[in-house]
C-alpha cells in the first residue's frame, strides 16, 4: 500500500456517472507496483454494459453542460487545478508506486498535467466565432464553435495523469463530456483525479474513469454512436485499430501515437549541452515516453568526444525503486518491455554494435535494466526502424547535414526531433527539414501546455495543448441568415 497524507485518493472503484462503483459481477484486476512486485489493489473489470451506461449519462450531463458560460466551465476546472497541486505530493506517490517513475518526475507529471486543466480553463473563454463578409445581398454569414459532443479517451501508462488532462481539459472547457480508460497498469492515479474533479464540483457524468478490459471497453467507446469523438494515447498498431474501428459510427480522432525521434548532433555543437540534453531527451521515465529520442546521429567530427563524454554520464545514472532518493531511473512497466530493449541490444551486436556501457538486465532484478549506450549503430539495426522504449541509445555516426536529415526523415514516424547546433543558417535548414511535429533545438525536453503536441505521418493526428489543443472538441456551424 501507499501511504498517502490523503487516503481518500487512493480508491480501488470505477466512476461512473458520478458514483464509485464496482463491477456487477465483482470481478477484479490486480494493479502492481512494477518496481516491487506488491499488489497494490484491485479495480473493477467493467463489462460493455457499465461502459455504455457511462457514455449515457455523459450525453445527458454534457446537454447541460454546453449552456453553461464558458467562465462557469473555467471556475471548475480552475478549482480542479488548485486541488491538483494541493495534492501534488500524493498523487505524485500514488504514481510512483503503480508507474515505477522517480518521485521527482511523478511530481513534475502531477504540475504538468495539472497546467493543462488551468491552461484549457483560461483557454475555453476564448473560443471565438467569426463573422464572414456576405456574399449576397440580405444575407448574413456566421460562425458558430460548438462542442462535439461526448467524448472518449483511451490513455497509456507512461503518463497517467497527464495524458488525461491533455485531453479531459480541452473537451470539459469547451463544453464536452468525457468517458476515459486509463491503462490496466496505472488506473489508480486516473481515479484519483476523478477523486478531485468531484471535490471540484464537476457535475455528475462529465467525467467517468472505467476500468477494465481494453478489448471490451474500446469496441463499446468506439461502436457506441452517441460518441463523437475518439481521442487515444498508445502504440500505432492500436492507433490503427481504432481508427478503423471508429470508420463505421464516422467518430472525429485524434491520435498520439509512437515516435522514432532523432536527436542529431552537429559538428558546431556545445558538446556539454548536447550530452545533456540527450540524457534528458533519452533516459526520463526509463525510454518509456514517445518523445524520447530512439536514434542519435553524431557528426564524424565530434562523434568520439560526444559517445565518451554520454557514457561516461550515463554510467553513473542510478536505477531502483523511484520511491527511494537519488533514483533516477525506476524499473520498466513490465517484463515484456525488458524483454524487447533486450532483443534491440542483441540484434544490434549482432550488426556490429558495440557497447559503451550498460546492456543488460540491472542487477536488482525484476524489470529494471541498465541505461545502455551502444557505438557503432547503423541503419540495418531493429532499432532504427523501432521505437526502444527503454534505457537504450544507439550512437549512428554522419559526416553531413544531408545525409542527417535523410536518415532522420528515413521513418514511418514523426513525433519529436532534436538537434544541436549553434550555426544560424544549419537551424533553420533543420527545423524545417525535419518531419515531425516537434522540434527541439539545442533542447531535449520542450513539452509544454503553451504549444502544440502532436505528430507528422504515422505518429498521429490532431494536436494536443496551446490554443491548438481546443479545435480538437469544436465543431464548426455555418449559419446563414437570409431575409435581412
Ligand atoms: P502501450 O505500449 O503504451 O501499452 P498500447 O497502445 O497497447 O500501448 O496501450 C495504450 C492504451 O490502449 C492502453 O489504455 C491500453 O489498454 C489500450 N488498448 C490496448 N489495446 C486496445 C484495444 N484493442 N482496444 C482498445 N484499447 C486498447
């Protein structure tokens, strides 16, 4: 168990409609704490029927909702924000234990995620129509934002409760409802925040968290009509699948779905900045987000000085239990995600990889591994094509700006790149040339809640955050008024 200054966060029932509730038939699933093996508790495995009930009364609620004034639907989401940040420290534990992320990054999710609900809750004031200039006489033409409607949200464990907000802000500010389905692995932290968003004041139905099989859950999401929208975080290949699962009910999407980022490294670079910043961009959460860079490309010039200086930082990064001091590197989420960072690793030596450092299971055992940095990549290796989502970086080395921009480009993704450099002329070539969403310049973390989030090509669709993030949930009316 966690021991929470709140025990009344921590709760082991779905939210549905506004009440706590438990699976007819009581039947459970165990959450684990990935870095220990303890039970930390159960939640309900929800049938369709439980999902369906929720998708009703989120339509109910949100014909309600969508009245209110968009500085009545702030005024929530703002107390919301405030109680997330009151109880930053609890629900930063609560993640720890059922993630595995060092405290300090559950803490920085907790006001990440938490900067989404008072961003949206400022933003939703400011949905502005338009009025375009006739096009006959005695006729008027005007447009109208409204929201789409009930919503759905299938969310993964990495980020547990900010990649709810992301979404859950956006729609809730500008007059949607919200029926989400956290991961199996991490359903605790979702409900918590439920917790929160009833003290809020959030009106009943709203926001409801089911839990349970995501097979189930996300056939009845996704065939339900009275859903508008779908909007998922995970991998492509479910990406796909409920794409096509959404064609038939014609739901608005958005997806976030994986990267392959590149972090590049120009022979103009500050070396010091670079090693940093790759650490930052590789090792945070594990390897375990889709914006951690999967492939580095180091300039000939450099490349020797850059893998000695990085593995030499990397060696001294210290894994275990996020629970515990000076941890920054916790366990992965489970054994098949060690076993898929093994499996790079030993295609990669058997290409002519060489290892730096690390390259294998952490001797503490259970799912923790070893931050590893591997010389000598190259474009014939798993990795190249794969994203690692783990404590894993493949050093491929370029001798120029183009041929970095080709192998970069050379992926079905496009979520996140980087790049360093101090060459005005080679940035601007960079940026524009690379095709993803996100850019890193000299910077190996930029999300925010102030700018877009989102990917080119088969890392998504649709963008997340910023003034962007609300036409997600907006529908666009066209009124014409005649007879002037
Ligand atoms: P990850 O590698 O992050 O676990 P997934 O795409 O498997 O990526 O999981 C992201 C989310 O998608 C989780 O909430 C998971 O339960 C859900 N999910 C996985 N498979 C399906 C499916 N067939 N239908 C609906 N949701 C799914």
């Amino acid at each position: 168990m966690v021991s929470l200054k709140d025990p009344s966060l921590f709760t082991q029932q779905a939210y549905i409609g506004g009440e706590w509730v438990d699976a007819p038939d009581g039947k459970t699933e165990q959450v684990t704490n990935p870095a220990t093996g303890e039970v930390l508790g159960t939640v309900p495995v929800l049938g369709r029927d439980a999902v369906a009930h929720a998708i009703d009364v989120a339509e109910k609620a949100q014909k309600q909702w969508k009245k209110r004034t968009a500085k009545e639907r702030s005024a929530v989401l703002m107390k919301w924000y405030d109680l997330m940040m009151e109880n930053q420290e609890d629900l930063a534990r609560l993640m720890t234990a059922e993630q595995g992320k060092p405290l300090a990054e559950a803490r920085g999710e907790i006001a990440y995620a938490s900067s989404f609900l008072q961003w949206f809750a400022e933003e939703g004031k400011r949905i502005y129509g338009d009025v375009i200039p006739t096009f006959a006489q005695g006729r008027r033409v005007i447009v109208l934002k409204e929201p789409v409607g009930v919503c759905a949200a299938i969310t993964p464990w990495n980020f547990p409760t900010a990649m709810i907000t992301r979404k859950a802000a956006p729609a809730l500010a500008v007059g949607c409802a919200m029926v989400v389905k956290p991961a199996i692995e991490t359903p605790f932290s979702a409900l918590a925040m439920a917790v929160l968003a009833e003290r809020a004041g959030l009106p009943k139905g709203l926001l409801s968290i089911v839990t349970g099989d995501a097979k189930t859950i996300g056939a009845e999401m996704t065939e339900n009509p009275t859903v508008r929208k779908l909007t998922f975080t995970g991998s492509t290949a479910v990406g796909r699948l409920l794409m096509r699962q959404c064609a038939d009910t014609v739901k608005k999407i958005s997806l976030e779905l994986g990267g392959n980022a590149p972090f590049i490294v120009c022979e103009d670079a500050d070396i010091d900045a670079a090693v940093d910043g790759a650490i930052a961009s590789k090792y945070r959460n594990s390897g375990q987000t889709c914006v951690c860079a999967n492939r580095f490309f180091i300039h000939d010039a450099i490349y020797d000085e850059f893998a000695e200086k990085y593995a030499a930082k990397v060696s001294e990064m210290k894994v275990g239990n996020g629970a515990e001091d000076g941890v920054v590197l916790g366990p992965l989420i489970t054994e098949k995600a060690v076993e898929k960072v093994e499996n790079q690793i030993a295609d990669a030596l058997s290409k002519g990889g060489r290892i730096l450092t690390g390259g294998k299971r952490h001797a503490k055992g259970g799912s923790f591994f070893e931050p590893t940095v591997i010389a000598d990549a190259n474009r014939d290796m798993l990795v190249f094509r794969e994203e690692t989502f783990g404590p894993m970086a493949p050093l491929i080395r370029f001798h120029s700006d183009d041929e970095a921009l080709e192998m970069a480009n050379d992926s079905e993704f496009g979520l996140a790149s980087y790049f360093y450099s101090r060459d005005i002329s080679r940035i601007w070539k960079m940026a524009e040339g690379l095709e993803s969403g996100l850019v890193g310049v000299n910077a190996g973390v930029i999300a925010t809640e102030v700018a877009p989030f989102g990917g080119y090509k088969q890392s998504g669709i649709g963008r997340e955050g910023s003034k962007y993030g609300v036409e997600d949930y907006l529908e666009v009316k066209y009124v014409c008024m005649a007879g002037i």
